[in-house]
C-alpha cells in the first residue's frame, strides 16, 4: 500500500488559502495526488488559475477562486463557489 492509498483524499474537498504562496502552492499539489478536489484560494486570480491551469493539466480536480481571506463576504462567496464547483 502506497502512503497516498494509506492517506486518500478521495471524495474530499480542501480549500488551500494562500494557495499560490510557496507553502500553499505545495499543498495544492499534494492534496490533489492524494485524491482531493483542491480550491486554489489567494488573493492573486491569475496565479491562482495559473496553479489550477497546471494541476487540471495533470488530471487533477481544481478551482481558483480569488479572495481576500480578511474579508468575510469574501470568503462566504469562496465557500459558495466551492460549493456550487464540487458539490460539497
Ligand atoms: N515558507 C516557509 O518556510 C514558512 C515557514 C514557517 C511559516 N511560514 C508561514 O506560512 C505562511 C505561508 O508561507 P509562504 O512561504 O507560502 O508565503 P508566501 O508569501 O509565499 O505566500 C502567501 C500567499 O498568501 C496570499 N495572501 C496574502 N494575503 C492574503 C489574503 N488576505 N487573502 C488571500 N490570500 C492572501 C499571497 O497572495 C501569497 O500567494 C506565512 O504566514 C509564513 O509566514 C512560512
């Protein structure tokens, strides 16, 4: 068993804010090779598409969705996209 069948994601939903930053953007990656749908949340929109852009590319399931996580209209529409994006 690989450690990715030993910790699957599989039908799970992660929100990665500052998903474009140095961090975020590696957990980005990782959550999805282990099987989650993965929202890019930052609040840079182009970058945020950019890191989905390659993660779709590669087979996997992501939304950018851009916000301002100091905000909380901001971040309730992020939570309705997300929603609305993967049905959960
Ligand atoms: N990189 C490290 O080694 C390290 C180590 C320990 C702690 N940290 C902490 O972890 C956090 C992330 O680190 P990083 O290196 O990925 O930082 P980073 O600067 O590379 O990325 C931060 C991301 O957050 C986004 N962001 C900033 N304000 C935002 C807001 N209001 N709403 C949405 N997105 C916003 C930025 O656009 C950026 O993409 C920081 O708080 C950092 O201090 C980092």
């Amino acid at each position: 068993m690989t450690i990715f069948e030993k910790f699957s994601l599989k039908d799970k939903v992660a929100i990665v804010t500052g998903g474009v930053g140095l961090i975020g953007a590696e957990f980005c990656k990782t959550l999805a090779e282990a099987g989650a749908a993965v929202a890019v949340v930052d609040l840079n929109a182009s970058a945020s598409q950019g890191i989905v852009d390659t993660l779709t590319k590669s087979g996997y399931n992501a939304v950018a969705v851009a916000t301002d996580i100091t905000k909380p209209d901001s971040v309730n529409a992020m939570v309705d996209k997300v929603i609305s994006t993967f049905g959960r």
